[in-house]
C-alpha cells in the first residue's frame, strides 16, 4: 500500500489592489526623492543663509553710513562753532549764516524762527567763557550774557517746566524758610539735578533713603525730601547767603555744577542749554566729558529769564 502524500495546491492570492499598489508607487517614489529633497532643502538652506548674510552686511553697512553721517556732522558743526566763537572781528555774514543754519539743521532743539533770524541779522556769536572761575571775574560776563540770551527752543518747551516748578513752590518756600535760600533758586537746582523728582537727593540723584554713593559722597540717608536738601544747601555754603543778583545766582549755579565745561571752552549746559550760546559738549558722568552729547534738560539761566519774563520773580 502506497503511502499517501499530500498534493493539494497553495492557496490562491488575491490581485494586488490599488492600495498595494499606491503603497509600493508611492515608496518607490520616497526612495528616488530623498536625494533630490536633500538636494533642494541644502538648497533653501543655504539661499537662507546666504541672505541672512547679505541682510547682515546690508544692517552692519547701514549702521556705519549711519556712524559715518553723524562723524560728518559733527565735523561740521565743529566748523560752524569754530566760526561762531572766533574773535575776528570781521567775519563775512554768510559765514555765520551758514553757521547758525547748520547748527539749527542738525540740533535736535530748534530755535524760534524769529530768534535764528535775529541772530543771522545781527551777525552774533558764541562767546567763548573764560578760564577764570572766580566771581569777580566772571560778574560781567554772565550780567551780559543773561541780558543777551536768546532761546533756542519755543517759549512753551520752557514754560511747560517754569510751570512745574511753581506747582513745587510751597516745598521749595520751607527750604527758603529753613534757609534763606530763594525758593527759585532751589527750584531750579531741583529740576537741573533730578527733573524735579522729590524721592532723591537734591545734589546728586541718589536716593534719600540709602548713604549718597555719588559726589557729595556719603550723605544721608534722609527722612524727608527737605531735609536732604536743606544739608545739600549747607554743605555748599549758601545758607546765610545775602547777595542774590542775578550775575550771583549764575555763577552759583554754575559752581554747583562745576568749573569744568570752562577747561574745554564750553558754555556750561548746566546754565546755557536750549539758548544760543551753547551747542554740544556734555559731561555724561562724573569726570567723563563728551563732546557730541547734549543734555536733555534746559539750563538754568533759560528757566530763570522765563521766571522773569513772566514777572513770576522780580528781575534781580
């Protein structure tokens, strides 16, 4: 008897279906499209890179236009101070036109019309201050100056801080109290050393509630705005002060601040910003003096020519 063997056919398979064959298209596909996404995105890839490059150069070469421009101009105005503050006597008057026209063009505080004007007509210059830094030395000088100024900006710009300084008036009046130094005078003082901000000593900026860090060094701390002023005014010798005219107020002013602006033939911000007389020159920090910079805040002798043209003091 013969063994059996087992001779039945394998199952029969099914026709591949439009799914298998999407599926193995579709792999195939994948397969050959690697290199060429590779290829494209390395592509995109580099093209990015290539214009953040190009973008880079385009800002860096911006910037130094930029950088260059404002050296160019500084040169001229260099030149334009340099004409309006010499001593010769016959300067031609398109000299000092285009002198006080580049200045006005390139100062971010811009003279009334009227006031440019008047001073291309007139041919006026800068004066140059003196090295000297005593009083009596110095009175004429700041009686003539004060008597000659000239705003560089509009009267409403002053105004706007005239006009904070007499909201303050009451707590500058209990300094004049405590002292008998005027109330203006302090007012002033406050708005020039810390924009007239109550929760800082009034000689340097620090804060009244810690030890000063600043010159004066090592004052306080205080428990009231006033009594940090009223030790700022003493240790500057002006409690007991008599004479306050006005070429006396200027040149206390300007010691408060400092004789330095005089070593570099600068009219001192401090007392000449927004007027005529002053252009750039800026002691950024103490003992650090830039030539280019300008003070945001007015001088003193601005802010004290707008308190007597309003007859909100008597003229000293």
């Amino acid at each position: 008897m013969t063994e059996a063997t087992d001779r039945s056919e394998p199952p029969s398979r099914a026709p591949p279906s439009l799914l298998d064959k999407a599926d193995k298209i579709a792999k195939i596909f994948a397969t050959a499209a690697i290199p060429i996404i590779l290829g494209v995105g390395g592509w995109i890839i580099q093209t990015t890179i290539e214009h953040d490059k190009q973008e880079s150069a385009r800002i860096q070469q911006d910037q130094q236009r930029a950088v260059d421009k404002d050296k160019i101009s500084l040169e001229y105005v260099k030149i334009a101070k340099d004409i309006l503050t010499s001593t010769e006597k016959d300067l031609p008057k398109e000299l000092t036109t285009w002198s006080w026209r580049l200045i006005d063009g390139v100062s971010p505080i811009k003279f009334a019309k009227e006031d440019l004007d008047r001073l291309i007509d007139r041919k006026e210059r800068i004066p140059t201050p003196s090295t000297v830094s005593s009083f009596q030395s110095l009175a004429d000088e700041y009686n003539r100056m004060f008597k000659e100024l000239i705003l560089a900006v509009e009267n409403q710009k002053v105004d706007g801080i005239v006009d904070k300084v007499i909201a303050n008036k009451v707590r500058y009046s209990e300094i004049e109290s405590r002292t008998g130094v005027p109330w203006f005078f302090v007012g002033v003082v406050h708005y020039l050393e810390n924009g007239l901000d109550f929760q800082k000593y009034l000689s340097n900026n620090d804060p009244l509630t810690a030890v000063t860090v600043h010159v004066p060094k090592g004052r306080g701390p205080f428990a009231t705005w006033e009594d940090g002023a009223s030790d700022a005014l003493r240790i500057s010798g002006l409690i007991g002060a008599t004479d306050w005219s006005i070429a006396r107020i200027l040149f206390r002013l300007e010691a408060w601040n400092g004789f330095g602006y005089r070593r570099r033939q600068v009219n001192s911000p401090f007392l000449w910003n927004c007027a005529s007389y002053y252009t750039t020159g800026y002691f950024v920090s103490d003992g650090a003096f830039d030539p280019a910079a300008i003070p945001e805040r007015c001088g003193g002798a601005v802010l004290l020519k707008r308190l007597m043209d309003r007859q909100l003091i008597a003229n000293q």
